[in-house]
C-alpha cells in the first residue's frame, strides 16, 4: 500500500489540476479593475516581505509544538491516551478542527465566490461554497468507509502491518482473534489519521498562498499572530489522531512534518508567485474559493462523524455524564477559540 505522504501529495495535486480546468472557461469576462493591485495604503511590497519570512518561521515553530504535544504525550503519565485528561484534550482540539471548518474555511468561500469580481452567471446565481461542502462531506463518507474497508480486508489477509509506536521497530502484529474490537479501532484511527491530514493540508496551502501572495502589511501583522494559534491547535487535533493511529516512528514523522511545512510551504509559494497573483482576481477568488468550500466540507464531517461522535457514542463517555459534560465543554471551548481568532484570520 502507497505511504501515507504519497497518497496525499497524489490527491491534492489532482485537486488542483481539476480546479484549474474548471476555472478557466468562467473567467474570460470578468471586469478589469478586479485584476488589478487594490489602492490600499497598507499596500508596501518592502515591507511585506520580511513579515511573510517572519511568518514563515513563526508558523512553522508553532506548527511543530501543536503537532508534537499530543505525540510526547506518551512520556507525561496523566496524558496517556486511554485517560481522561486526553480525552478531554482531545475533544478541544476536535472543536478547534469543527471551528475551523464553520468559522474560517466556509465563510471564506462563501465570501470569495460571491465577489463582485465575479461573472453574475453562474457565480451568483448558485450557492457553489454550500453546494460543494455538502458534497465534500458526503464524498469524504464514502472514502472513509471504503478505506476503512480496503484496510480491513487487508488487514484481514494479513497484508497490513501494524505498529504499536512502543519501541525501536514499533512493527508489532495485532492479535487477530481475541483482540478483533481493538485492532478494528485501530484501523479507524488510522483511516480518520489519514483523512483529516488530507483536508488539513489542502486547507493550509490555501491559507498559507493568500498570506505569501498579499502585499497589505497591515493584514499580515494580524495574521502572524492569529495564524500561530490556529495551526497550533489544529496540529492538537491532528497529533492526537496520529498518536492513537500506532503509527511506526518514521510515520509519524512523516506526518507531522507534511502537516508543519504546509502552511510555511503555502507563504512560500505565495511570495514566488506574487508578481503574477492578485487575491481579487477572478481566477485566485474560484480557485482558493473552490479549495476552501471542499476543505470545509471534509473538516466539518470528520470533527462531527469521526471524531466527536465517535468519542461521545463510545464507551468511555457513554459510561460517565460527568465526563460528557467535560468534553461538551472542552469542545464548545475550542469552536469558541476558533470563532474569536475568526476576528483577525
């Protein structure tokens, strides 16, 4: 089976090829004046350019501590995944993802393909950003149960390895027999591990293009700071997933380190490509439009469905009201999170 960061770097570069051709044909008539450099005071290209490295550093630092907290926290005695303390942590962090998804990405389509910079037809005569969010998550149920099948079965014929993380080799067989429930578990959390890399990283590239790509210095002031939070905690929410996956050693690596070069990679790309791109342009606003509304879809689904359902409705918080209502307001804590950052990013 193709590694975890192949898989992805696959299906996000397909994305992109698709947004392209379909972006092409609905631009041709869009207004002058949209292509054009915004005449914004704040606008200082010398300026703008040691923020965005600043920025770049900052966001990579802050990417790391989230993603790597939750994968240390093996060593912390009260932070070992079957405790309390982490569920509770876990489910902030899934609220932080749902936030994400309702209070930054969607919003931000909706916004985009909605612009006045747009052709009236089609642009404006249909919801696209709710259109594709609705699909986004229903495709996004049909590639977690079929991965999760795909990886069954596989397991099943004894073609998937399974690591436990515990030591050097962290390959070590799972029982096949009396321990079904949990490997089964297992592979949903690698399923769910994978998945929401998948939407995380497609919605940081996007974050990270438009920050690289904008001159306005008075907006990325405020975004360095907003942006550090963000990717801190949503790296929480993705390190945990990738701590209960038992991923090897190396995996886990590879996956937290994919999920700390994006948005840096993202600014990156934005600088090199700021001559030629404009965020009002109508080809920029249906690209990063289209992204942001399939993003939100895939990070909505997988908070609701494959993490905080699934903690809520299992065993350990069916089992104790206290402890729901804990994680209730751990996870009302981390959408009221994202929705105050929401002021600034």
């Amino acid at each position: 089976m193709a590694s975890t960061p192949t898989v992805l770097i696959k299906t996000i570069f397909l994305v992109l090829i698709f947004v392209s051709f379909t972006i092409s044909p609905a631009t041709s008539t869009a207004p002058e004046d949209c292509a054009s450099e915004s005449a914004n005071p704040c606008v200082n290209k010398a300026k703008a350019l040691p923020l965005k490295v600043i920025a770049i550093a900052a966001i990579l630092v802050a990417s790391m501590i989230g993603v790597g907290l939750p994968l240390f926290s093996r060593n912390v005695t009260f932070l070992q995944p079957d405790g309390n303390i982490f569920t509770i942590v876990k489910c902030f962090a899934s609220g932080i993802i749902l936030g994400t998804g309702f209070m930054h990405v969607l919003p931000d389509s909706f916004e985009m393909l909605s612009s006045q910079c747009l052709k009236e037809n089609p642009w404006h005569k249909f919801p696209f950003s709710g259109f594709l969010a609705m699909l986004s998550g229903l495709i996004t149920l049909v590639i977690d149960s079929m991965a999760t099948s795909l990886y069954t079965s596989k397991h099943a014929a004894g073609i998937v390895p399974h690591g436990h993380g515990h030591g050097p080799g962290n390959d070590v067989t799972l029982p096949t027999k009396d321990g079904d429930s949990g490997s089964a578990q297992l592979l949903r959390y690698r399923v769910i591990a994978m998945v929401l890399e998948l939407g995380i990283i497609v919605h940081s590239v996007v974050i990270g293009l438009s920050l690289g790509a904008t001159s306005d210095i008075c907006t990325i002031k405020g975004l360095i700071a907003a942006l550090c939070f963000h990717q801190m905690f949503e790296g929480m929410g993705l390190g945990g997933c990738i701590l209960q996956a038992e991923y090897t050693n190396m995996k886990k690596f590879l996956m937290a380190f994919f999920f700390a070069i994006t948005t840096p990679f993202g600014i990156a790309l934005g600088i090199a490509l700021s001559t030629v791109y404009r965020d009002n342009s109508p080809s920029a606003l249906i690209t990063v439009g289209l992204l942001d509304a399939c993003s939100a879809g895939l990070l909505i689904y997988m908070a609701l469905v494959d993490l905080l359902a699934a903690e809520f409705m299992g065993p350990k918080l069916q089992g104790s009201v206290k402890m729901q209502i804990k994680c209730f307001i751990a996870a009302l804590l981390g959408c009221g999170g994202m929705s105050v950052i929401a002021k600034w990013a």
